[in-house]
C-alpha cells in the first residue's frame, strides 16, 4: 500500500479554510471539489494509457489515450458525493458506481446500506472517493467489496487521515501493491467519538446539513 500526501501550498491554503467551523455549506462544497480536482492529478499519475494515433491539422503523430474500460469512479455516500464533481472534472469519461456505506455511530462498525456497481470489475482500475479516513473501517469495507468483484487496483483520494485509520488499512492491505491513499493530510489522531482532530467535523454535514 502507498499513501502519498499532497504537498502543495493552495491544498494546504484550501484545506485551512474547509477545517475553519465559520466556513458555509456552499463554499464547503465548493472548496471540496477544487481540493479534489488538486488530489485527482496525484492521483491519476498512475491511469492507464495507451499510444494512440491521431492527425493533427499538420501531420500525424502518436499521442496519449486511457486504456479502455476507462477507470470506475466509487463515491462512498453520503460525503464522497461531494467530491465526484472535483474527480470527473479531471476525468469525464470514467464511469461512476456508487457504494452507500455508514458507521454505526455505537459499534463503529461500517455497514453497507446501498450498491450501485458493475457484477464484474476484473481488471477494472478504481478510484474511491471518501473525505474523512478515521477509523479505516468503511474503507476496508469498501475495497473488500471491490476486490471481490475483481478490481485490480485501488487507488483512494480521501481529504484527511487519521494515523489510526492508516494504520488499520496498512494492516490489512500493507502487503498489496495495488492499492494507493491519496490525501491532502494526516492529521494527529481521533478523538473519543471517532472524529479526526483537529479535522473539518462531520463532512456529510458540513457539505449537506444535518439531515
Ligand atoms: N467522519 C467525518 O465526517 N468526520 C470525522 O472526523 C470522522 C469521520
């Protein structure tokens, strides 16, 4: 597994004025895609590709094009919804599935509520969208379910981490090679209810209300 944290100044900028409890729902949604469309270009330095030919008005002349089926985009509901606008920007022609995941707010445990994929993802390269990776639970999950239906490789863009999130995926999938985490930080660690600290708070509700 290979975690990369983004280092670039405007995340960082972005990324202060998300955590700020001040900031407002439309700018929330706002910076969180912009702060997507940033990690997304870190993220897909691995994307597929292939040589294709094409004319230009001048000559002909061998070019880049993604790999087909171009890669599957998972948001996990509710928060990764957030963050599918700020991704296909980058890549319009992925095809977007949809995982309803939830934590039980007592057990902690992540529970899958909602499907929305292709029966069949073998070799198929995947980005998981999920803002806040807290406890790792909801993640594992996720690429469980991936990796059953035959992904071959994950890559996921997150907005923050906790060590202990990282260090429950690292356990389960430390060995792979084909899994990525993508982040814009690692913040210091969770507190007694599971939230990241410092954080951004609940990002479902700070991108779509307390509902
Ligand atoms: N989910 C959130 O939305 N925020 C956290 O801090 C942890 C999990």
């Amino acid at each position: 597994m290979r975690v990369l944290v983004a280092d670039h100044p405007l995340i960082a900028h972005k990324l202060t004025v998300l955590r700020d409890k001040n900031t407002p729902s439309p700018v929330f949604r706002q910076l969180t895609e912009e702060l997507v469309t940033l990690l997304a270009y870190e993220a897909t330095r691995q994307v597929r590709v292939e040589p294709v030919n094409i004319e230009t008005p001048v000559t002909s002349t061998v070019g880049t094009g993604l790999v087909k089926p171009t890669p599957l985009v998972v948001p996990i509901l509710r928060a990764g919804l957030g963050m599918l606008e700020g991704m296909t920007r980058l890549l319009p022609t992925a095809e977007v599935g949809f995982l309803g995941m939830a934590r039980n707010e007592e057990t902690l445990e992540a529970i899958t509520y909602a499907e929305r994929l292709p029966e069949d993802l073998t070799g198929r390269q995947v980005y998981v969208l999920d803002p806040m990776l807290a406890t790792g639970g909801t993640l594992i999950e996720a690429f469980k379910f991936l990796f059953d239906r035959g992904a071959a490789d994950i890559t996921c863009i997150c907005l923050l981490a906790a060590p202990e999130g990282l260090a429950k995926l690292e356990a389960v999938h430390g060995a792979r090679d084909n899994v990525h985490v993508v982040l814009a930080s690692i913040d210091e660690g969770l507190n007694e209810k599971s939230y990241i600290v410092p954080g951004l708070g609940d990002a479902g509700d700070r991108l779509y209300g307390v509902v």
